[in-house]
C-alpha cells in the first residue's frame, strides 16, 4: 500500500466516525454497556473486520499499518469500537490466516470478513497471565477428536463471539512445549461464560471462561494436527500485532 492509500483510510474511518459515532452514542455504548448491532454491521460493510485478510477470501488486501489506523481513528470516538475489531480481525483472521488449515482459512476467514463470525482468545488463568507458559488448562484426547478442561480470566468479548479460541495443553510437559490453541463454539456443552463487571472499555464484554469437559471434534485444533505444539509460536505471532493495535487505541 501506498502513503495516499493510508491516509484514504484515515480519511475514512474518521468520516464514519464524525457522523455514526458522536459523543451521545460513545456515552450510550458506555452506559448500556454494548455497542449497538448496527454499527457492527456497518463495520463489517466498510471492511474493517477483514482488511489486513487477502481479497480472495473476502478481505481488503490490507496490512498491519492499514489496521492500526483504523485502531487509531476508531478509538478516536470509542476504544470499544475498536476492540469489537480487534479479536476477529487479529486473533481470528490474522491467526487463522497464517496458522490455519486449508478449510479453517476457508471456511472462516470470509465468515470473519463479512462481520458474521464474531471471535475471543482465552490465554489469561487465574494463575497465569503474563507467563503464558504456565497455564493449565487441559486439552485431552477422544476417539473423535479432544475434550477441554480448565478456566480463562479476562477474556476479551466472549460473550458476542461464535468462536472463542482457547489455549490449552495437550501433553504431560511444561513451559512452552504442548500449547496448542483451539476453536471452540459458542455456546457449546460444558462451555460457560461468567461476564465481569468493569469500569472501562465498556461495550464489548470481559468474561470468566470455564471449560467443563467441552467436546470438539479433531478439526477444532488450529492447523490441524501437523499443528500439535505449536501454539506459542501461533501465539507469539498474533501478540506481535496485538501490542501493536494496543498501543494504536490509546
């Protein structure tokens, strides 16, 4: 992309921000604590959901810069906004994208791109945040496919998400090796979402994820099984933006 297709982008989304996102709405997003269905749907039309995602799977040929941007411009009129991207668009699409199997990416990535597959990441526990490496939550093996247990903390728009993308542990070792991450639907058996209350970024939800013997199927592995084991670096890769869109919202 070139500089004068950058700042088209801003101009953009700065111009959807001035006339569907003014004060009143930001105050109401805050107040009700949801963002209002049609704006989501806006969203989607103007391709924010998609647009670092290739066009052929229904994205905007975009790439990290364009995104955070719209991170930037978003965030401008409601940090909220922004968040209800940023799970679909990196820890969906972007992570789909680079790490999926062939029919994930087919599948859904153009569901994500359209605003019609809405996303979370389960990462944090109650005893591991910032060191990864430590969490214990369990992904076992069935005759079809694998069975979760265990319970994230802080998990980033659960509650309006079809997919929530879990992190867990498939073998007996520790630190980094056997994470692996997987995508669960929701509502799923043994799948409960807890939301927390809290005083900022209100609009999209912050949920306790518990896990009680969710069963998925062998395609529910991010990748597939050639994938077993590499979640840390599927995830490390997917952080690298995340920060990045973290910093673009403040």
């Amino acid at each position: 992309m070139q500089a004068d297709d950058y700042e088209q982008i801003r101009t953009s989304v700065r111009a959807f921000c001035a006339r569907a996102v003014d004060r009143d709405v930001a105050r109401r997003i805050d107040a009700e604590d949801e963002i209002p269905p049609t704006l989501i749907e806006t969203m989607a039309e103007l391709g924010y959901f998609g647009l670092a995602l290739p066009g052929e799977v229904g994205g905007g040929d975009g790439d990290v810069f364009s995104l955070m941007i719209v991170a930037e411009e978003l965030s401008r009129a409601s940090s909220a906004l922004f968040g209800a991207v940023m799970a679909p668009a990196i820890f969906g699409g972007l992570n789909i994208l680079h790490s999926g199997s062939a029919a994930q990416v087919a599948g859904l990535l153009p569901r994500i791109c359209a605003g019609r597959l809405r996303m979370a990441m389960g990462v944090t526990e109650p005893d591991a945040g910032s060191d990864v490496a430590a969490l214990r939550t369990r992904a076992t093996r069935t005759r079809s496919g694998w069975r979760l247990v265990g319970r994230k903390m802080f998990t980033s728009g659960a509650m309006e998400a079809g997919l929530v993308m879990i992190v867990a542990r498939s073998g007996e070792r520790s630190g980094h090796d056997d994470l692996n991450v997987f995508l669960v639907p929701n509502p799923s058996p043994g799948l409960e979402l807890r939301k927390i209350p809290k005083i900022g970024t209100r609009g999209i939800s912050t949920c306790e994820v518990v896990l009680d013997g969710v069963a998925l199927g062998a395609d529910a592995l991010l990748g597939g099984e050639e994938a077993l084991g590499q979640g840390w670096s599927q995830l490390m890769r997917t952080f690298e933006v995340e920060r990045l869109a973290m910093a673009a919202q403040a």
